[in-house]
C-alpha cells in the first residue's frame, strides 16, 4: 500500500500554481501600466494611445511566449474590451469592437485552408506528387532538392500552413538522407535547410501558400485601399517566387557542401515507395480534381462572381460530401482553430489602430525620421533600407503572420508616406516576411519540426538561416524590382 501511494505521487506531480511564465508577464504588466499613466504624444488620440499599449503588450507577451498564443490573445479581448481602450462608451460596444474580425471573411478562408491542408496529409497525395517527382529526377543530391522544392510548390496554393507542408516534404527529405548515405550528416543538413528555404519560397508565391499572405491581403485593403486577389498575387510575385526556387537550392549545395553527390538510390527508393503506397486512391482522385476546381475558382473568381472564401467553403463542402475529409476530421484540426483566434484578435486590433489613426501616425513619425536621415533619397533605395531593418525584426518575432500583422501596417504606411508606390510597398513586404522565416531557430513553427532531424544544432541553424534570409532577400528584391518594372509598376 506505502509502495502505490508513493507510485501514485511519483505519477502526479505537483501542478505549477499559474500556467503563466510570471516574470515577463509582470515586466509586460508594469510597463503597460506606467505608460497608461502618461498623456498621448502629441498628434495621438487617447483612444488611439490606449489601444497601441494594449496592442503592444499583447506583441510582447506573444514574442515572450508567456502562454500559447490563443491564450494571450483570449487575455487581449478580456482587458480590451474592461477597459474600454477604443473608447467605447458602453460594454456591449467594447466587447463587439473587441472581436469584431472574427467575421473576418479572410479569416475563414485561413481556416478552410488548413482543412484542405490536411486532406493533402490524410490522403498521402502531397507524399505522392513529391515520390513521382523524385523518382523521374532524383539523380543527385541537387535535383533531389529541386524536386522536393517543386513539390512544395505544387501544393503550396491550397496549403495556408507552412508547417503542414514541411510535415509532408520532410520525411521524404530525412529517409532520403538516411537511406542514400546516413553517414554524410551534410547530405541531411542540406535536404532540410533546402525544404525549409523552399517552404518559405513557395508560400512568397501563393496568396494562399501561407497564413500570413492573407493577412497581409486584409491590411492592403485597410491602409492602401489595393485589392489583392489570388490572381493578383501570382502575377506579381510567382516569377520572384520562381527566381528564389532556382537559385537558393544551389547556393546552399555550395555553402554546405554535402559529401554525397550523385545520388542513384534515390529514384530507387522513391520507386519502391510508391510501390508500397499503391495506385492513386480514390480519395485522391476526388481530391485532385477539388484541388484543381479550387485553382479555378480563385484564378476566376471576379468572372465567376465568386469571393475567394465562398470558393474555399464550396471546396470544404465538396471534400466533406465526397467523404475525402470526414467532420471529425475539421474539428481535430487544431492549428485552424487556434488560429482564428490569436488571428482574429490580432488583426481585430491592428484594425482599430488604423482607424482610431494610430498607424499614420507612426508612418508619418517614421517617414519624417527616415526623410532627415536619408536626404533625398530615391523610393527605391528607401525600399531597401526599410526591408533590410524589416527582415531583422524577425529576430524579435516567433510568428511571421504576427509579425505581419503588428508591423505590416506600420511598414506599408511608412513607405508610403516616403513616396514608395503602395503596391511595391505590399509586394515587398509580402515577400521579406516570408524569407525572414529562416532567419532563427524560432522564427517560424515549422523550424523546431525540422532541427527535429538533429541534422542542425542552434548555431548552424541560424547560420544556415543568415545564408537563406539574406541570400533570399537580394534575390527576391533584384528580381522582384526587375519583374514589376517590366510589369509598369515603377
């Protein structure tokens, strides 16, 4: 009886007395406290003041990872909207405009996206299309990088989440390394640094390729007043995207160097997994030709007279009718829901801050700072010093989509006030925030999956990353300048 008493406490631990990490938490709270104290600078409305404390601490708490981000975000709302911080001047109007995006409607296209994600992952098709594509050019360890790069591309567009993709192009990359040479650690090294650099490429491409791109789409629209559609996005920044899946793969063979070389077992291997994953199912086919209705609908959508998140519902319900995802299948899908919620308060709140004017107001703060700095400067070269500071804000970021979301607005207005033309401004954005996932080990939630691997410890990663992120930043911007001034837009 001693011994199972002692069994039981050996079993259950003693619970913490609060979930949340208790010292940045109280830094966080003091600062916000002190700084509500003070009157708004000038130019600032206190409405406007208030809501930026608030934003800002919700940020840093985020960034301290003092709880799961929904967490943080559900504690934003309560305090928002009990202190009235727009203000409101009533309760239910507090409340209401503390969570008025979650009717967000590109919110909802996020999360349908992540269901159709997982309908990828549950029907092995995303394995698949990357198996195929390996065993018809896998002969070295170069093209089996290029391979795995072209796969991610080709389910980028109904893939929001960066890290359903690397779940599905990842493995492949990890047996790959094991079976071709598990002796040469720099064969593996260079599979997942390249999956992770094209994982990030590919969503610079996509509208829909990455959570964050969509966030984006909805701050365009409030600060810019541009309307960037599916279509929209691909003609701009597809041939960047492009330019980035050429170039970075072979950069990293010559900064790694892996050992391994030619690599024939590699079409062996892919073969011989394909053989085990049989004939394309049934569920594959329904979800091929979804997939391919889908593309349809958000290329043609404004023809069609259909939204992009009205055609994400009508995919969504396909799936479901055709029983290639089931509704166990939506609700088990975590990320999606967690993400409406940490998303929706964010860009709920990042909202007010453009419409109570806090935004122009720190654009035109940072314009003016910018202008007295740079002399007469050119838009251009006022471009690039503001996406270099802005690819190193990643450091300071575990999220891109929050980085985006808490920087995005600030950035694009600033830019514009500098007299950079507004679409350049997005499009530039759009694509440094997607390179500037690889920058650390804890810029993006898809890299712990992939330092998983153990090919990479904490200093390799971020120096790997420092060749992705800046490599990918001169040739994105070289070739993104190049590609929009032939498009007329410079």
């Amino acid at each position: 009886m001693e011994h199972a008493k002692q069994s039981s406490a050996i079993a259950s631990p003693k619970e913490p007395l609060l979930a949340i990490k208790l010292i940045p938490s109280l830094a966080i709270i003091l600062l916000s406290i002190i700084a509500w104290q003070f009157a708004p600078p000038s130019g600032l409305s206190l409405a406007a003041y208030h809501t930026a404390i608030i934003f800002i601490a919700t940020i840093a708490a985020i960034v301290a990872n003092v709880l799961p981000t929904g967490a943080v975000a559900v504690i934003s709302v309560s305090v928002y909207a009990v202190l009235h911080a727009g203000g409101e001047t009533s309760a239910k109007a507090a409340i209401m405009a503390a969570t008025s995006n979650f009717n967000n409607v590109l919110i909802w296209l996020i999360v349908i996206a992540f269901m159709i994600a997982r309908a990828f992952a549950k029907t092995g098709l995303g394995r698949r299309i990357a198996l195929v594509l390996l065993s018809l050019f896998g002969q070295s360890s170069l093209r089996i990088a290029y391979c795995l790069g072209v796969a991610d591309f080709l389910i980028a567009p109904a893939t929001p989440s960066n890290t359903a993709r690397s779940a599905i192009v990842s493995p492949i990359a990890d047996s790959l390394a094991k079976t071709i040479n598990k002796d040469d650690t720099k064969l593996g090294k260079y599979l997942i640094s390249s999956v992770s650099a094209m994982n990030d490429a590919s969503a610079v491409g996509f509208q829909t390729g990455f959570a964050g791109n969509l966030a984006l789409v909805g701050i365009a629209s409030s600060v810019a007043g541009i309307t960037m559609t599916f279509t929209h996005w691909a003609m701009y920044l597809l041939i960047p995207a492009l330019t980035l899946l050429l170039t970075i793969p072979f950069i990293l063979y010559k900064f790694i160097n892996p050992e391994t070389k030619q690599t024939p077992e590699a079409p062996k291997f892919a073969r011989v997994e394909l053989k085990k994953m049989g004939k394309v199912t049934q569920a594959e086919w329904k979800l091929i030709a979804v997939f391919i209705a889908l593309i349809v609908m958000w290329v043609g959508g404004k023809a069609l007279s259909l939204h992009s998140t009205t055609a994400a519902f009508i995919g969504l319900s396909a799936l479901l009718v055709l029983g290639v995802l089931n509704w166990n299948d939506v609700k088990a899908e975590r990320g999606a829901w967690d993400t409406l919620i940490w998303f929706a308060v964010l860009m709920g709140m990042a909202s007010q801050l453009k419409t109570l004017g806090f935004t122009g107001w720190v654009g035109h703060g940072v314009s003016d700072m910018i202008s007295s700095s740079m002399g007469n400067a050119g838009p251009t070269l006022i471009l690039i010093v503001m996406m270099s500071f802005y690819l190193l804000t990643a450091y300071f970021f575990a999220s891109g989509t929050a980085k985006v979301v808490a920087l995005g607005p600030v950035i694009i207005g600033s830019l514009m006030a500098l007299g950079v033309n507004p679409l350049i401004a997005i499009l530039a954005v759009a694509g440094i925030t997607n390179i500037g996932c690889n920058l650390t080990t804890y810029s993006h939630a898809r890299n712990p999956l992939l330092m998983g691997y153990q090919y990479h410890n904490d200093k390799e990663w971020m120096k790997i990353g420092l060749v992705i992120s800046i490599g990918g930043a001169i040739i994105f911007m070289t070739s993104g300048l190049v590609w929009w001034s032939v498009l007329g837009l410079m």
